[in-house]
C-alpha cells in the first residue's frame, strides 16, 4: 500500500517560475573576495537516503530461536518483522491495518475468518505469495513437530484452512475466536519454499519473507545482521514511500553489561539502544546531541506468577500476606528514580481495560503481613530473622519460609524484594535463567515464583494466563491455580466480540486473580530508547518494545 502527495498544479507553476528565477541570478560572491569558479548556478544533488544502522539490545533479549512460529518471545516477532510483513499491521495508534491482506471479515459468531491477500507480493526467493502460502504457515504452527509455544495458542482452535482462491485464505475454527487480528499482526509468513528446505530447527538461521530486509547472519551472543532488500515492494502500510526500504543494512548487537549498554549511543558505536537503563536516561534526556524516546506497553507489566501447587504457596493467607509487604513506590524510587509504572494487579495502568478495583486490595502493610503469617504457623523461634513453620500443612515443622525468585530480568527487582520481604522473615532467593530454561521448569513445575510477561492491549491475555484449560506444557497457565468462576470469565474473552463488554468481564476476573494473591505485581516498564541525532523517521509503534524501521535512514 503505497501513499501518494498530492501535489496543486498552482504549487507546480510557483516552483517552476521560482528555478527561472534562480537560473537568470548572477552568482554569490563570497563577503570580502572574488567570485569562485566552477558550476555554482547549479543545485545540489539530494543526499540518498540509507545507513548502515546499529540498534544495540540488553544481552537478555537475544532469543532462542529466531522462528517466530516456535519462539514465544516479543524479540523474536520484532526481528521476524524485518524479514516478513504480516497478513495486519498494529499502527502506531493502535488501528489494525490492511497489510499483506487487503481486506478481512468474519461471520457475526467469529466462527469464520476470510482473509483477501494482495497479488502482487512475492517471497524473498521468488516464490509467490498467495493463499496456499498462508495456508502453508498457519498448517506448519499447528504441527505437533513444530512445537509452537505462544503462536499456536494465539491462532487459536482452527479446524481447518480453505483455500478459496489463489488470493482468499478461509479459517475455520470450532467455537468463536474474535482476536485472531491480534495474532495475524504478529504471525510471521514464510517462504513455504525455504521452510520445507530445512528442518525445524535450522530454519531460523535461513528465514525467508516478504519484508523489506534480509537475514545475513546470527552470531550467537553476539550480533544479528539485516541487509536490504531491493526488490521489496513496500507492502506495508506503515512504509510511506514506494519501492524498498532506505537503510541498507541493521544490525542488532546484544550486550551484556548495562553500563556498556548505557553508554554504546554516546560512544558512537551504535545509532540506537534499547531498553536504556534508567540511570542513563539524563545523559541522553534533555541533550540537544540525541533523541530521547519513551515507549509504553499495555500488558501485564513485570508480573511474577506463584506456583500454587505445593505448600506452602498453596496458601491463600501466605501468597496475600507476602503481596501486603511489597512497596512498589519504595521499589520504583530505589531501582528507577520513580521512571517506571507502578502496578498493582494483572494488566497495567497503559491497558485500556486495567481496573482500578485492584489499587487499594493490598496497600503496604508489613504488620499485616506478619501478623497474618504468624496466624498460618510462621514464627522466627531461632531468631535468626527467617520464620519457621509450625503446625503448617504439608510443611515440616522446623522448615524455613523460603522462596525462588526465578526471572529472565530485572534482577534488581528481585534483590529489593529480598530485602522487602526479609523484614517479615521471608527468605528470597533470586536466580536469573535463559528463556529455554525457563519453559523447562514451568514444563516441570519446578518453581516458587516465576516471571510471566504478556503484552497486548487485548484483555485476552488473561486468557491465555488464567485460564487453566492453558495449564498443559506449552501453555502459559502456569500457576496451577483452577476455579471454575475465573475460568468462565476469562474464556469470555476470546469470544465476546463488544470490547467494552470484554473490558467489563476482564474487571472481574482480575478482582478474582488479585483475592487470590496469585501473582506478585511488581512495576510496569516503560521502554527507553537513545537515538542520536542523525537516525530520522525511527518509528515508534502502540507498544513500546516494537518500532518500525521501513522509514528509516541515516542523515550523512
């Protein structure tokens, strides 16, 4: 989708009499010399737009797999996104728009989803893009050997896909499935082509789209490399000119150490960080070298999930007792000079379906808190800060309330909710893990309180988190928690189509998830980026951790 200036016929007229009068004007002359030589009449060729650009990212994004169809982390679609434009695009302002589909409609049950597809698009390897295609990708999600984690729930129950013609793709799924846009926007399209080449587990390392840049290398702990594509036709809407992107290459450099991280834009060896940490915003904030951007993320924020299936967090009085010691204002003012979002229950202040119901059902109160583990059986008898347990079912008696704080990031949040909690004689350790780890002990339920992040301004992301129909190895229901009541709700959401009705049921389910204490908010993180100067027309999209680069170029 191309978009046209319009240009007046009066605009035309003014600049052509304006170049006449430009070519009868003798030349400057140089204040206090002689006129200089050569072709000074004559104007200055453009500059072309392009750039070789550098985007530095904290080492804890790097991915597992670059296969979005597989990988279940927003790093992945974002890199994917460079490689394949999707079926919709999210814009910045929230509205889905027409991408490689034109156009998309479902029948009044959402039983049904027709998708037209443009004909004019081909694939990186010059295979055609068309239904079959499509077909091809959402067939090889939902294969038992493709082991997709997210993707494939997103898709949803499809019992089948038709190919109604060479441009029209029809999706058939068993019971209603209304936020099907929501994951076509982020659903990558290969090249059935190159997928059926490699393996499952090789195709990450060769993707093939229809997106404006091509996948050069993954070095592993290092770096990522995109090259231009120039036959791209700029099928994305977001791309405001015709034919392929401007820069000719990006590079994603993942590095490990925040103050390296905090300081690669002002040292010159990147154009652009991202997740900046926020004690290097001021070196970047109000300079007039840089651009300072902000960017916000409905979701769930940085949430961490209570493993509820064995004692003592099995306790309902124990999992409240612990959220009523955390003082996030504290954390917030300690960790990030008060630049983050503070957060307390399972979606955001950014969702638009957030609840504020939420705010006051556990304000900081440590004597609450002891008092109410004092009630369960915890008690510090040895006086050594950390309580035992005593009469406690399913717990020894003698045995210390200790707990796993098990993260991807943020560690730092962690370690302040050590200190937090040992003030009411909880013992906290904090381990971080990679993300394939971290699939491994939800899979194994080998965990206390594990980090889950989702982000979407969909409330079906309660969903995917609360419902225990999810509670299965792929799934994202990993507290173990079931009730009938919340399930009931929760499964509205995929459903309902009336937004404002699924925002009302998204209320009272998280009233239900916060009585529970089944989670532990912590903060909500805004996304900061660095730019320095001379990167222009850097496009930030509706969530924070996702921009656009088809307008990207680098000023010389």
């Amino acid at each position: 989708m191309y978009r046209h200036r319009k240009t007046s016929l009066w605009f035309v007229l003014t600049m052509i009499f304006a170049l006449f009068l430009s070519a009868c004007a003798p030349a400057s002359t140089p204040s206090g010399g002689e006129a200089t030589g050569g072709d000074s009449g004559a104007a200055a060729e453009p500059a072309a737009k392009g750039g070789d650009l550098i985007i530095a990212f904290p080492a804890s994004s790097e991915p597992a797999s670059l296969d979005g169809h597989i990988d279940p982390y927003q790093p992945t679609w974002l890199f994917n996104s460079f490689v394949s434009d999707p079926l919709v695009v999210l814009s910045p302002d929230g509205e889905f728009l027409p991408s490689l589909a034109t156009s998309w409609e479902s029948n009044p049950e959402g039983t049904v989803w027709t998708f037209t597809l443009r004909e004019d698009v081909t694939f990186q390897d010059g295979t055609p893009f068309n239904a079959e295609a499509v077909k091809y990708n959402i067939e090889r999600i939902k294969a038992p050997e493709t082991a997709s984690v997210q993707m494939a729930a997103d898709l949803g129950p499809i019992e089948s896909v038709d190919v109604v013609d060479e441009f029209t793709v029809q999706l058939n799924y068993s019971e209603p499935w209304v936020t099907l846009l929501d994951a076509a926007r982020r659903m990558p399209l290969w090249s059935p082509t190159a997928a059926a080449e490699y393996s499952i587990t090789e195709f990450d390392r060769h993707l093939v789209g229809t997106g404006p840049f091509l996948l050069d290398e993954w070095i592993a702990n290092d770096r990522i490399v995109f090259s231009k594509w120039e036959d791209y036709g700029g099928w994305n809407p977001i791309q405001n000119h015709e034919g392929p992107a401007y820069l000719d290459s990006v590079t994603i450099l993942f590095i490990g150490e925040a103050a390296v991280l905090g300081s690669v834009v002002s040292t010159g060896d990147a154009h652009i960080a991202r997740e900046l940490p926020p004690a290097y915003r001021e070196d970047y904030q109000n300079s007039a070298e840089y651009q300072f951007l902000t960017g916000f993320q409905a979701g769930t924020g940085l949430q961490m999930v209570f493993n509820v299936r064995n004692a003592p967090f099995n306790i309902t009085e124990l999992r409240q007792a612990l959220l009523y010691a955390i003082d996030q204002e504290g954390l917030n003012e300690l960790l990030y000079d008060g630049a983050y979002l503070v957060q307390k229950g399972p979606l955001n202040v950014k969702h638009p379906c957030y609840s504020e119901v939420v705010e006051s059902m556990y304000p900081y109160d440590t004597a609450k808190a002891m008092e109410m583990l004092e009630a369960i059986g915890y008690r510090d008898e040895d006086g050594d800060g950390i309580r035992e347990a005593y009469g406690v079912e399913g717990v020894e008696d003698g045995t210390p309330l200790t707990m796993r704080w098990t993260t991807l990031h943020h560690v730092e949040i962690g370690e302040a909710m050590q200190a937090q909690w040992r003030l009411i004689g909880v013992d906290v350790h904090v381990e971080q893990v990679a993300g394939p780890i971290q699939i491994d002990m939800v899979n194994n339920r080998n965990f206390d309180l594990m980090y889950e992040r989702q982000r979407s301004p969909d409330p079906m992301i309660l969903d995917m988190i609360w419902n225990s129909r999810w509670d299965q190895p792929g799934g994202w229901a990993w507290t173990g928690f079931a009730d009938d009541e919340l399930d009931s709700l929760v499964g509205q959401l995929r459903t309902v189509g009336d937004f404002n009705q699924r925002c009302d049921i998204a209320a009272q389910a998280q009233e239900i998830i916060m009585a529970n204490a089944l989670m532990a908010p912590t903060l909500s993180q805004p996304v900061f980026y660095a730019l320095n100067n001379n990167v222009m027309d850097f496009q930030l999209a509706s969530e924070g951790n996702y921009f656009y680069l088809h307008n990207t170029y680098i000023e010389e």
